[in-house]
C-alpha cells in the first residue's frame, strides 16, 4: 500500500473504548427506551441484557478477526477475505449504511432534545452539528478522538448520578406485572434494542488508526460492552422503575422523564442534556467509522478509486468523510420507527456474518491467519450467537425481512455493476474447499497480504536474518533419507552459491556432526559449518515429514536448519542461532512446521515468528 494512502496510528485504549462507548449510549437508550417498554414492558430490562449477552458473541468475535487484520472497514475487510468480492461488498454497504442510519438517528435525537431546551429548529442544530464533526474528522481522527473522551466522561457521569438517585425511589408497582407481553415481546424488544450495541462496529472501522491493535481493540471493545450492557440495564430499570407506563410507552424522551420524576426540573434538563452528549458522540464517531468502510471498499476497487483519497497533511480519508456526512444529512427524511429497524436489521446481519467469517478463517488452514486475540469457547460462541441472532432476526417480523433483503441487495447491485469485474479476490472459502477436496485452488495471495497486515500489525523491521530467510534455499522432502544423502543434496544446493566443490560441502558436515550432534531435539538439528572466504553466509530449510536418520538415537529428525558461514560473519553466524532458538521455542512449533503447505509458507512461519530482532544495520564483523 502506498504510504500516502495510510492512515496515522493515533488512537489508543482510551480513544477506542470511548468511541465504542459513545457510540453506543446514544439513541439507543434516550429515545428507544420509551418504545421498547411499549413493546415488552418492564421487561425492556431483560431486553436489553440479553442484546448486551447475545451482541458479546459477536463481538468476541470481532475482536478476533479485527486482531488479526486491523485494517480499515473492519467486518467489510474480513468478510471480503473469508467469502470473497460479492459478501464482501454486501457488508461493508450495509455497515456502511447502518452506521451512517445510526449517526442520523442520533441527530434526530438531537434534534427532539434540542427543541426542549431552546427555541429554534432541531433540524437545524443538527445540521450545523453534522458540518461540524465533519470538519473536526478531517483535521484528524485523533482530534475526533479526543472530543469523544470529554463528551463520553460526561455522559457517563450524568447517568451514573440518574441511577444512583433513582434506585432509592423505584416504585415496585410500576414494575409488576414484569412482562405483561410475554416471551415473544422479550425477543422483539431484544432485536429492536440491539441497534444500541453497534458502537462496537465503530470500534472494529477505525483498527488501522490504533496502536498496538492486538491488544488495544479486544480490550477497548470489551470494556466498551460491559459498561454500555451495565448502563442500559440499570438505566432502563429505574426508568421503568419510576415512570408510569401510560407516559413511558409514548415518550421520546424517556431518560429525561425519569430524570423529572426522580430530580424534577432540573433532572429533566440535566438528562436532556446528557442525551445531547450522547447523540453528539454518536454522530461524532458515526462519521469517523462509517467513512472508514468506503475507503475500505474503494482501496479493493469495489467503489471508485476516488473515495479512497488520504489528505496528505491530516492523513484522514477526506472524500469518504464528506460523502458519509452528506448520506446523514439526506437520512434525516427517513420515520424513525424505520430508522431504528433498518440499523438494527443490519446490526445483527454484520454480527452473524463476524461469527460465520470466524469459523471460516480458523477452519481455512491460513496458516497466515495469526489473530492478536483469540475468541474463547471456539466454535460454539459462535453457532451460539448465529442461532441467537438468527432468532433475534425472525422476532422483528415482516418490516424487518424487507429492509434486510433491500439492503442485501443494494449491496449486491453496487458489486455487480462496478467490482465484479475489477477484482478477483482469493478467499479463505476457497482455501477451506481445498484442504477438504485436495485439489489446488488457491495461489497464496491472501497468504501473502496476511503476512503483510502482520508486518504492520506488529510493527517489524526486517533484519539480517528475516532477509537470510527470504534468500534460504528450501528442501522439501517427501521421502526418508539418511545423513549422508541429506549432506549430498545440501551440498548440491548450496555449491553454486559458495563457488565450492559438492564433495568437500559434504564431507564438512560430516565432519562437523562427527565432532559433536547438532541435534537440537529428537525431531530437530542444527548443523552448521564454516567455509574459506569472506562475506558468505547462506541458510538452508530442510523439512522431512517421512524423517532424517542422523543417528540410531535420533532416526527421525524432520526439522533441519543448515548454517553456512566465512569467519568474517560470525556475529551473524551467532545472531543467526538466537533467532531460530527462540523461534523454535514458540508454541507448536515443529507442528506448525509440518503442516506449512509449502516451501514459502515454510519461510513465513519463520518470519512471521515472535522473537527479539536485531539491529538491521550490519557492524563490521557481519
């Protein structure tokens, strides 16, 4: 990728957690509370829990994946990577437009609240508020950042006070009967409220501007759930708990009732005011992340090339910024009752398709595929939380199944009038239907791009070994063999490099494992040698599934790393053994080993390894 096109890693644990957060406790809590205890009650409670619980498995799971290829358009970008051009296209259109849907609920909120405070035209507030975070993603995603941690601790802080107060003045009656709807309202209200949970999207869209992503997004994300799922628990509690259900089930401002009923006038205002924030941080991060996916969708040419335009001084996705505020403003139009259903509806699709796109990748044999985080309990969180939204899915009913398959289809439309033709992505499918049927499908693209996210991921700077790596001669064996004959072909091999003859190659070998094993284990050797001359230096990869007979107590060896070096290079003779010690440490080893698929895969597990590395400046004696 050119380094123009890259966006700055600027963000950190705080920044991830409070543009999840605040995206997240928004609309979905200070307008929907009202309209889902008109669905399921009191149970509205149970509601939301269970939207909190059911949203964990997938974002587990996009924790994972995200980890992995930290890259921007999150879910789009592995979903493309796992099933290819057509899904991939699919969803990042539909999170694309669910998160730019949820950023225009929320300056629909704005504006209702807005209109209670002072006297001019909500719409209008919004309006100007949209303009304004446009220009403020634009200077930069850490300046959006930053406001977002101000707004998210006052919010925080608001409802905090709201539930501490309010637990002292629940009114049980309010809250009996629990759930005069039934099961059934319970598990609509849960795919109906599960539009407050799609912050952790935001999250997932900007994993290209994070540092250190392996550990900074599964735990902002986490966290970010665990206290959105706490908040909208107690909140809606004490909402329910001191509301009357007549002024609940009709109010669009429930939060702030509740703030009236326990504080009076001035709760009314303050919580008024703390949905204001909260609408403000949802648009805020809603322009920051949903851009992210056409710029996404753009770099794989899926859209024009032009909405993938970095600013060269900002370092932001400028085009995509502005086409993204300019979709919110034109949202605006849309009921809100359809606002809410249609980013639910894509909420939920995205989560099935994390969980789906897991189970995919893992099973795919990638050898590439190295997450940061790993989801637990691997695979039933995932066909757990398929079922769950599945379920979620068929509660909402007719208007639900429309949106999806508009949705669906739009998304399909985009991809077969523009991309089809433009990209041929390989697939981790693809490499799945090739370990089962054994047949060769794939060509190692997407092996290739993945050792490449890793790289970046984790920072590497390529030193002498990860270039001797590069440069190794591989010997893939499928046959037994014994000492002398391996000694023969390494020498063949490395003859020509050295200007030497194969027979004295040989014989030093020999020679050297007389003087002493180089065995390493059982399984594993590490022969090496010195040669006359200056400046050579060469590494020989030798797997051998079948076995190396070096000894009677050793006739099995499969592992063997040869090392051929003048005097001149001892210092990288020795940098050379650290490397491969602690990569032959690592966990599984000789299993990953064995099961590479092929000579270059074979070369990335060793520079795809964890371990300390060097200097990449040679000194004098390298």
């Amino acid at each position: 990728m050119d380094q123009n096109a890259r966006l700055k890693k600027n963000l950190g644990l705080i920044h991830v957690f409070a543009i999840a957060l605040g995206a997240m406790i928004s609309s979905g809590l200070f307008v929907i509370a009202g309209m889902g205890h008109a669905i399921a009650g009191p149970a509205i409670v149970w509601a939301y829990l269970l939207a909190g619980i059911l949203a964990s498995t997938g974002a587990l799971s996009l924790a994972e994946l995200t980890t992995a290829m930290p890259r921007a358009g999150g879910n789009y970008f592995y979903t493309m990577r796992a099933f290819g051009s057509a899904a991939g296209t699919i969803a990042g259109v539909l999170s694309w437009f669910s998160l730019t849907l949820k950023s225009a609920f929320a300056i629909v909120g704005m504006a209702t609240f807005s209109a209670l405070i002072v006297e001019i035209h909500g719409l209008l507030i919004g309006a100007l508020l949209c303009v304004l975070f446009v220009i403020v993603n634009l200077f930069g995603i850490r300046q959006a950042a930053r406001l977002q941690v101000a707004l998210v601790v006052g919010l925080v802080g608001l409802l905090g006070l709201y539930t501490l107060v309010g637990m002292s003045q629940l009114r049980s009656e309010l809250l009996i009967p629990f759930a005069p709807n039934g099961l059934h309202a319970i598990f609509f209200a849960t795919g109906f409220v599960f539009v407050a949970y799609g912050g952790l999207l935001h999250a997932s869209s900007i994993a290209e501007e994070v540092r250190d992503p392996g550990r900074t997004i599964p735990l902002g994300i986490m966290l970010a759930l665990f206290a959105a799922t706490v908040v909208y628990t107690l909140a809606a509690l004490v909402t329910s708990g001191v509301v009357e259900s007549e002024v609940l089930d009709a109010s669009l401002t429930p939060i702030s009732d509740g703030g009236r009923a326990i504080m009076g006038q001035f709760g009314y205002v303050a919580l008024s005011i703390g949905a204001i924030l909260a609408f403000v941080s949802t648009a805020n991060a809603g322009i920051a992340s949903a851009a992210r996916y056409l710029l996404a969708l753009s770099r794989d040419q899926l859209l024009p090339e032009w909405l993938a335009r970095v600013n060269r001084r900002f370092r932001t996705p400028h085009v995509a910024i502005v086409v993204t505020g300019a979709t919110m403003l034109l949202s605006l139009t849309i009921r809100l009752d359809l606002l809410v259903e249609a980013a639910s509806t894509v909420l939920i699709l995205t989560y099935i398709l994390s969980c789906v796109s897991l189970i995919v990748l893992r099973e795919s044999g990638l050898q590439n595929y190295q997450p940061a985080f790993k989801a637990p309990l691997y695979p039933w969180l995932q066909i757990g939380g398929s079922i769950g939204f599945g379920f979620a899915l068929f509660a909402m009913g007719i208007i639900a199944y429309a949106i999806t398959s508009a949705l669906i289809l739009s998304g399909f439309l985009v991809y077969w009038f523009y991309g089809r033709k433009r990209v041929k992505q390989e697939t981790a499918l693809l490499h799945l239907l090739e370990r089962l049927t054994n047949r060769k499908l794939v060509t190692g693209r997407l092996e290739q791009e993945l050792k490449e996210i890793i790289h970046e991921r984790d920072e590497v700077v390529h030193d002498r070994f990860d270039m001797l790596v590069n440069d190794a001669i591989v010997l893939d064996l499928d046959e037994r063999t014994d000492f002398h004959a391996l000694t023969e072909r390494v020498a063949r091999e490395l003859a020509p490099r050295l200007n030497m003859d194969i027979g004295t190659l040989a014989q030093m070998f020999r020679d050297r494992e007389a003087d002493g094993s180089t065995l390493l284990s059982p399984q594993m050797a590490l022969p090496h040698i010195i040669v006359p001359g200056q400046n050579r230096f060469e590494l020989v990869l030798v797997r051998a599934p079948q076995g190396v007979g070096f000894s009677e107590d050793a006739p099995e060896v499969q592992t063997i790393f040869a090392l051929v070096g003048s005097r001149d290079q001892r210092n990288l003779h020795l940098r050379a053994l650290a490397a491969i010690a602690q990569i032959v440490q690592s966990e599984n080893f000789e299993g990953r080993w064995l099961a590479a698929k092929n000579e270059q895969g074979l070369r990335d597990l060793l520079l795809l390894a964890r371990r300390k590395r060097q200097d990449v400046k040679p000194d004098a004696n390298d």
